[in-house]
C-alpha cells in the first residue's frame, strides 16, 4: 500500500502517475480533509507555524520590514525546529498514526471515522 493526502496538487503529476501503474501500487488516497490520518504531519507543521510566526515576528520588530530570509535560510530554520520536537509528542503522534493508518487499511481508504 502506499497512503497519501490525496491533494490533487501534489499527486497528480504524469510521473507519478506513471510510477504507479509501472510498479502496480496499490495506492489509498485519503481525503484532503482527514488530519486524523496523519497527526506526525498535523502536530509538525503546527509547532513550526507557531515558531515561525513568533520568529517573524521578532524579525520584523528588530528589523522593520526590510528584514530579509533566503529561502535556504528559511527552510533550514525550519528543518531545525521539526527536528526539535520534543520526543514524547512525537512518539506520542507515531503511536495515534499507526492506529489510525490501520483504521484507513480497514475502510478501504479515504475517510474514517473517529
């Protein structure tokens, strides 16, 4: 199996497309709407928003609007707060996915309930 978010942005490329039907993946697209599936990815970008934000934040009150990040800074510093996570709440999140992945596999993909 493989499981993806099922936003047609991202996965809907002739490359992909044509890797799939290539290698006879079975492929459970889940709805764009189901956070549940993925807590890892949710409990991720939630932390990085909040410290992004307040970094910005700070930026701008130092610095004014002028203050500049490269998109390699940027994407560093927030490689840096991911891997900073504290373990337990990825552990945590890792223990809810697994639960969950096997509630998708059950349903046949896409929505689950609760």
């Amino acid at each position: 199996y493989v499981l993806r978010d099922g936003h047609p942005s991202t996965h809907n490329h002739e490359i992909g497309l044509e890797a799939e039907k290539r290698n006879k993946m079975k492929i459970m697209a889940q709805s764009t709407d189901t956070p549940e599936a993925n807590p890892l990815d949710n409990s991720v970008w939630s932390a990085v928003d909040r410290e992004d934000l307040a970094y910005l934040q700070e930026q701008y009150r130092l610095h004014g609007p002028t203050w500049y990040e490269t998109p390699t800074q940027r994407l560093e510093r927030v490689r840096q707060i991911a891997l900073n996570l504290p373990k337990d709440q990825v552990d945590a999140c890792m223990i809810h996915t697994k639960h969950n992945l096997q509630k998708i596999i059950d349903a046949g993909g896409w929505y689950i309930e609760g």
